[in-house]
C-alpha cells in the first residue's frame, strides 16, 4: 500500500520540481521576433499591437517561491506558483492584481488590452519577457 502512494505522488513531485526548476532565473523584457509575434498575436488576430520595449520590466523569480518584479524603477514584491503553463503572480500590495504569463519555454509573456491616451482607441499589447 504504501509503494503504491509512494508511485501516485511520485509524478506530481517531479513534475512541480521540474516547473520550479525552469521557471527560476531573471527574465527582461523585449520586442518580439517576427516569428514569435506570428505565433503569440498574428494567429490570434492581433495586428496591430503594441509592446513593451526592450529592458523595461526585469522579473527575478526565486525558488523559494517570492519574485521582484521591477517596471518603470518601482520595486513589487510578492509571491508565485506555477499551474500548468501559466505562472501567476501575486503581488503583496494589495493595490495590484495578480499578473498571469503564459510559459513558453525560456519566455514569459502576457497578452492584454490597452487603450491609448489620445485618440481612446483599444489595441492589445504585448509583454515579452526573457530569461537571461
């Protein structure tokens, strides 16, 4: 009995080490290959879009499970989990929503909708983020 308890958790204990493993590291932001904004936003219609420029967002994620997420020279803290190909983080100030990234290998990125400060017109945007 216990062999087989030991074999029905065995999977899900490699499989979490494995997600921590490839997920901890530093991640900055960057502009899209042609290739990748093809895969991420053409495919699913979106063209235009906007994107976050290169070294804007740098993101650590530790393995204890905390990160530092640094945008714009402001510092947020808080905690992660992985759950499927989606990492989400939830930030320790309660003023800001978690941040779901798709896991794309060595990439992170999120897809969300902006709208622009002059003309009030709606476009997604695109952040991009890779491990370093």
């Amino acid at each position: 009995m216990k062999l087989y308890s030991i074999l029905f958790i065995l999977p899900f204990l490699i499989i979490s080490c494995a997600q921590s493993k490839t997920t901890v590291g530093t991640y900055v932001s960057r502009t899209a290959t042609d290739m990748e904004a093809i895969r991420i936003m053409y495919l699913k219609g979106y063209f235009p879009f906007l994107e976050i420029p290169d070294d804007y967002i740098k993101l650590t994620i530790e393995k204890d499970s905390t990160f530092l997420y640094v945008i714009n020279n402001k510092k947020h803290f808080g905690r992660w989990k992985v759950t499927g190909k989606t990492l989400t983080l939830h930030y320790s100030e309660d003023s800001m929503d978690d941040l779901k990234l798709k896991i794309r290998n060595d990439k992170l990125y999120n897809i969300t909708e902006a709208t622009l400060c002059k003309s009030k017109k709606k476009m997604m945007r695109l952040m991009l983020l890779e491990k370093k």
